[in-house]
C-alpha cells in the first residue's frame, strides 16, 4: 500500500450503514485500504469508520469505495445541538420501523411456532394455514436479510445476512416442496416435533417452525442488540444534551435571547438561577455556585465569582451571573471532551483487531462447512430433509455479529463511564497502557496541590524599590504565564492595587522551570527561583523562613536588582492523600518529581507518604527520569499540568494530564482526568482493568460460542430454530456483558457522583 508523505494525512469520518457483522467490518476496511495511501478503523458497535488519507483522495472519493462494496455510507461532519437532535430523531424512526417489523413478524409466526411444536393442536389441514402464514415472514419479514444478501452477492461478498438468507429460503423452499409433492399436505397428515433435526419414519416432515423461527429470533435479537448498543453510546448524548439551544445575550444593557449559534467570543451572557450555563467563560458580574457533575464529575458544587472561569453545560444553582465569553462551539471544554469521548470509541484494541481478521474469512469458511454438512449427510444415506437441516443449523447458528461486537461495545460504555466520572482516554491503547502501568510520577503543582496558590509575606529591600511597585511589576510580567505560582502573583498584584489594569508586558519569555521575565514600563522584571542569586542580607532571610515553613519563594528583579522576595504557598488537595493509598493498594508506585524546592518536595512528600522524591527537577530531568525507569523495566505513567511537563507526558508509556493544565500537556496527553483531584487517576486504573476483563470475556464467549455449537450443528445435535435463538443470544449477551461497565462504580465514596 503506497503512502502519501508529502503532506500530513487527512482524517475523515464515515458513516457506515448497513452493516451486520464483524465479516462487514474487515470488508469495509479491506475496500477503504485498496485506495492509495489511505487507512481505516471501522467501528461495528458505532457505525463508523475513521479513515486517514492523503489529499489527492477526496471524502466523495472514500463514500463512493464504501458504496461500491455494497453499503451506504455519507461523510460525518462534526456538529452540536440540533444536528445532534436530528441524528437522534432518525435514530428512532429507525427504531419504530425495527420494532414494527419485529411485532408483525410475530404475529405472524407465533402460531406456525405453536402447531408445529404440539402436536395435539394440529388439526386437518393446519400445515396449509401455516404455510399461508409462513409465506410472508419467508419474503417481507426476512427481507432484509434478504436485501442484504442480494446487495454482498452483486459485489461478490457473503456476510452474516447471508447465512440467514440462505437458511429461510432452504427451510422455507423444502418446506413447499414437501407441501406440494413430498405427501406432506394431506389433510389429515400430523407432524411430531423434535429439538433434533432427522426424518420422522413415513411422514414427509416440513420446517416452517424454522422458516419463521430463524427471522423471528433473528430480528429480536437485534433489535435487543441495537438497544442495548445505543446504552453503551448514552454517555455522548448526555453530553450532546449539555449543549445550550438558546442564550441570553446583554448588549448595550439590554438582554436579548439569541439562538446559541451566534454567540461569540467575547459576548457578554446572562445566567439566571437553574439555567445551565451556555459557553465556558468568565464571570464580570454576581456570585454564585454552579454543578459541574454532569461535565467533570465533581461532587459538590463550585463557588464562582467575579473572575471564575465557568464551564460550559454547568448548572447554576444560585444567584444570578454575567458572564464574558471565552471560548464558543468547537473549542469549549464540553465539545473537546465530546471529541476525546468520540475519538476513544473510534479506536480498537489489539484482540479486536485479531477478531476482525478471523470475521473476514469466517462467512466464506461457515458456507463452506454446511456444504460439507450436506454432503456428508447425504453421503451417509441419510434422508434429504435431515441433511438440509442439520446444513440449515449450520447457517444459522454461526455467529460473526459478537466476534465485532465484543471490543467496540465494551470502549463505548467504559469511555462514557470513565467521560462521566472525570476520566477521558484516547482509546484503546490508553486504557491497555493504564492496566499495566506500575509506576507513576506525580508532579507537585496542581496535581497533588490544589494549585490554587497564595501569596502571603512579601519581603522589599531596604532603601530599594517600593514593595507595592515590585509586585506590581512582577504580576505585569506573570499575565503571559500559564503556570498557577504565576497566577497566584498576578492575582495578588491586581488586589494589592485596587484592581487597577496592571501594565503591558512586552517581549515575555519563559524559562520552563526557572521563571519569567519581560518589559514593563521599560524596564526589565524577572521573576525567578532564587537558587543561584546574589541576594541582600533582609531577601536572603526571607528566603530562609520561607524554605523551613516549607513554602516557595520567587524572586523579583528588576533592571537585574535583586527588589523583592515573594512567599507562595499551596494546600495539598484532599484527595491526593486517598488518591496515593490506592495507587499503592493497586500495585502503583508513586514518584514525586517537581521543580520546587527540595524542602517544599520532600514536605509534601512525607505528608502523602511518597518514599521516592525528586526536586528540582527542569523539564529534561522529568524526561530522563522517565527514560531512567522505563530502562528498568518498569512501565511508567507521568502526570502533569503544565508545559514544563509535556516533554515527559510525551516520552512516558501512559501520560495523564489534568484537565485543568495547559492545552500543551492535554495535547501531549493519553489519558486526561478532568476532576480536580487526583483520585481519578486510581479510578482510571480499575476502570481500565475492569474493561479489558470485560472485552476478554466477551471475546472468550464469542470464539467459544462459535467453537462449541457449530460442531453441535454439524452432526444434528441443533434444530435450525434452536440455533437462531442461540445465534441471536451471543450477540445480546456479549452487550449486556458490555453494558456492566455503565453503573461500574470506582468506590463507594464516589457513587453520588455517577450522573447516570
């Protein structure tokens, strides 16, 4: 397959309709891959492919591959709100037309079930009226199997509608044969009704119980699977209902109720008390507290107030706000987790990928076997109608569905639980990675702290620059730094100054590690660590005070003078200290590598019970660490928030960012915990474990479902209907055994934050 390097490859999304089975799946992906440079992952339980391409293969380009294989597909595009409403609306009419289809089926067949399992109903002539019954079930109620398998033939392909189609038309045609001229309508014949299929001595059997068993059980079966499919996708709904329809825009005082599409960045909203806040933002005006269960996970709500940032999809349940814009339709937290959410369904894990493979050979290899059967049957004198129907079992009963069925299923409920609890993985790989991790190196700030800083003693020199102008220049400097020790800096600077506009900075710099500096007012402010500085007699004592307390101390210089040291501390999260327990219970060991001090480092450390600390740390020392451990043998996950910890989230087998870090570490990221606290991590964990444990065993049950009864079937130990209600039961039982994972709980301290 030739690849395209001379510009970065194109992912589009596909729609995929008309698959039944995994044997669909490996079709759809072989006839994607026969175009140049182009690669596709297909997603039964979804219906979707994500293909990559080059930009020399158009999107009408990979619609028309799809199509000319014997499907309908049409291009994703990426959309909220009402688009979302739409899909859901076509989702159920698809379902009214199923459960339509299914109750007439039934009807139908029930009574053809009935006479020809007790015989001491049958009465004169009731083969006839079975056969009147029978009839349409064979043609309207199979015919989409029928269709399908028309559709697979005309491009040379056989899938699972293929075996059914097959095994109606067998059952239904001998059947008649049977009626007409094998001696079986005459008005006083009677049928016994046997589990087994073979021949009933002197009297011409016929199978209509199987001609409207196999449909009937066929259809109910996937109608139960389709259900119990769009469960494990529930978690993006909910997410796509977060969405707001309608805002409350002030413009020049007024209020005015706009459609949530024309809301922009930098628009001024209002959010009234049990409105859900419409867009991530920032709060001008009131106080309040607002319910992040349903977006993050967290528990309790927030308190907010003039400059909070607010979530978008978060409920306010106090008082009323005005709320600036920040970030609008694609680029919200809310869509971005949708999007992560999206894009971890779209992956497969590595035992899916093998279950692909064997699907594509599985049909071709099954007709093959129940020709075998036939002819074995009938070469062993047997009689034709117990050859056809040990043959028709054989069709009937072997299952590719649960074999594509048994990965994406279990992804799709483990990514909404997780999504749900304030856990988001990339895909497969990630929750593989997370099962084996064995250690895992925490940074301090903003992962075990709050990050949450404050200022609290700042030291001046004497005779030198006013302490207020010192900190006024350094929390100028600190408005071009993402890091909370910079925040806390310019935060307190605009307080200590009445909330005054805090002066430009110009050609910022940040060292990662050691600090900021720029141009304020013309002159040059650094604020930095002060290992290394040359420090008057009244910063160096400060600096003392603050080392034995445990806090950090920045340095503020300006015009290369040494002008004020100021003292920042942080509380360690709550959670952190449950949150390292489990990790130990859970066979993690914990690593504490920070850029902070060594006091500060091993303070915390100790407090946490954390044996192995590393301080001081610059962002290449993070990444050796990591190379350092991997080259032990260990398997190594860094969590982080921040650009200093990219590098190191980057070169580790598992990175974990906090979903309150910098975009740069999320980016790097392949698992992203969007709870504040750090016990999601160990949430994550068992939640990985439990979902591999649940795919294996939906993978054991789906190759030893097929192992077990199709040799069953082979030698006339299955009657065609008992086998469609077996092949319909793999299917449902491997998404139910899937679907476990939606009410998975992570401990009892935090089942009141399921938002199920």
């Amino acid at each position: 397959m030739a690849t395209n390097t001379a510009a970065p490859a194109i992912v589009t999304d596909i729609a995929v309709q008309g698959m039944t089975c995994a044997a669909c799946v490996s079709r759809v992906e072989r006839t994607l891959g026969k175009l140049e440079g182009v690669t596709a992952e297909v997603n039964l339980a979804t219906g979707r492919a994500r293909v990559s391409h080059p930009g020399a293969v158009t999107a009408g380009d990979l619609t028309a591959a799809v199509e000319a294989a014997g499907y309908t597909a049409h291009l994703v595009i990426p959309s909220a709100g009402r688009a979302s409403e739409r899909t859901e609306d076509s989702a159920e009419t698809e379902v009214r037309q199923e459960r339509g289809r299914l109750v007439v089926t039934a009807v139908l067949s029930v009574p053809v079930l009935v006479l020809s399992m007790v015989p001491a109903l049958q009465f004169d002539n009731w083969q006839w009226l079975c056969f009147v019954l029978t009839a349409p079930v064979a043609t309207a109620g199979a015919w989409p199997f029928h269709r399908r398998a028309l559709s697979g033939l005309r491009h040379g392909n056989a899938t699972m509608d293929t075996l059914v189609s097959l095994g109606v038309v067998a059952s239904f045609c001998w059947s008649a044969y049977a009626l007409f001229l094998g001696g079986a309508g005459e008005p006083g014949m009677r049928m016994p009704f046997s589990l087994l299929p073979s021949a009933s001595e002197g009297v011409a059997h016929v199978y209509l119980e199987a001609t409207v068993g196999v449909p009937l059980f066929v259809l109910a079966g996937r109608f139960l699977e389709g259900r119990a499919r769009r469960g494990t996708g529930a978690a993006l709904r909910s997410l796509a209902h977060l969405v707001a329809k309608e805002v409350t825009v002030r413009r020049q005082g007024a209020d005015e109720l706009l459609p949530i599409e024309q809301l922009r960045v930098g628009d001024m909203f209002v959010v009234r008390p049990g409105e859900r806040v419409a867009t991530d933002g920032e709060v001008t005006e009131g106080s309040s507290a607002v319910d992040l269960s349903l977006v993050t996970g967290e528990s309790e709500p927030v308190e907010v107030a003039p400059g909070a940032t607010v979530t978008g999809g978060s409920v306010n349940v106090g008082g009323l706000l005005l709320v600036r814009a920040t970030a609008v339709g694609a680029d919200t937290q809310l869509a971005r987790i949708t999007k992560l959410v999206t894009d971890a369904q779209a992956g497969k894990a590595r035992a899916q990928r093998l279950a692909d493979t064997v699907a594509g050979f599985f049909v071709p290899v099954v007709l093959a076997l129940a020709g075998t059967t036939l002819g074995f049957w009938l070469g062993a004198d047997a009689e034709p109608q117990a050859a056809i129907t040990a043959a028709v079992a054989v069709l009937v009963v072997a299952c590719p569905c649960a074999l594509g069925l048994a990965t994406p299923t279990a992804l799709m409920a483990a990514t909404g639980r997780g999504a749900r609890l304030g856990v988001l993985v990339s895909g497969p790989s990630a929750l593989e990675g997370l099962q084996h991790i064995d250690t895992v190196i925490l940074d301090k700030t903003g992962t075990l702290t709050s990050g949450h800083m404050s200022v609290g003693r700042v030291t001046g020199v004497p005779d030198g620059l006013d302490v207020n102008q010192a900190v006024r220049l350094a929390g100028a400097v600190e408005q071009g730094s993402e890091h909370p020790l910079g925040r806390a800096i310019t935060t307190h600077a605009r307080r200590a100054t009445g909330d005054t506009p805090l002066p430009a900075v110009s050609a910022f710099r940040a060292a990662a590690g050691q600090g900021v500096s720029g141009q304020v007012d013309g002159r040059t402010v650094e604020v930095i660590a002060p290992d290394g500085a040359i420090l008057p007699a009244s910063l160096r004592a400060a600096w003392e005070r603050s080392d034995e307390a445990a806090r950090t101390g920045v340095l503020v210089r300006v015009d290369g003078t040494a002008a004020a040291l100021i003292e920042v501390s942080d509380l360690v999260r709550p959670g952190s200290y449950r949150a390292v327990d489990r990790l130990r219970r859970l066979g993690v060991r914990p690593v504490l590598a920070t850029g902070d001090r060594t006091t500060v480092a091993r303070a915390v450390a100790e407090d946490l019970g954390i044996a192995e600390v590393h301080a001081r740390c610059t962002p290449q020392d993070k990444a050796e660490l990591v190379r350092r451990l991997r080259a032990e043998g260990r398997r190594v996950a860094v969590v982080g928030d921040g650009v200093n910890d990219a590098a190191a989230l980057a070169g580790a087998d598992l990175g974990i960012a906090m979903g309150t870090g910098t975009d740069v570490a999320i980016g790097a990221a392949d698992v992203t915990l969007v709870r504040s606290d750090i016990e999601a991590l160990a949430d994550a964990i068992r939640l990985a474990r439990h979902t591999l444990g649940t795919i294996r065993v939906n993978l054991v049950w789906a190759f030893g479902y097929n192992a077990v009864t199709m040799p069953l079937a082979m030698v006339g130990l299955l009657n065609p209907m008992v086998a469609a209600v077996a092949m319909s039961l793999s299917s449902v039982l491997v998404v139910a055994n899937s679907l476990r994972l939606r009410t998975w709980q992570p401990s009892p301290s935090l089942r009141s934050r399921s938002a199920v």
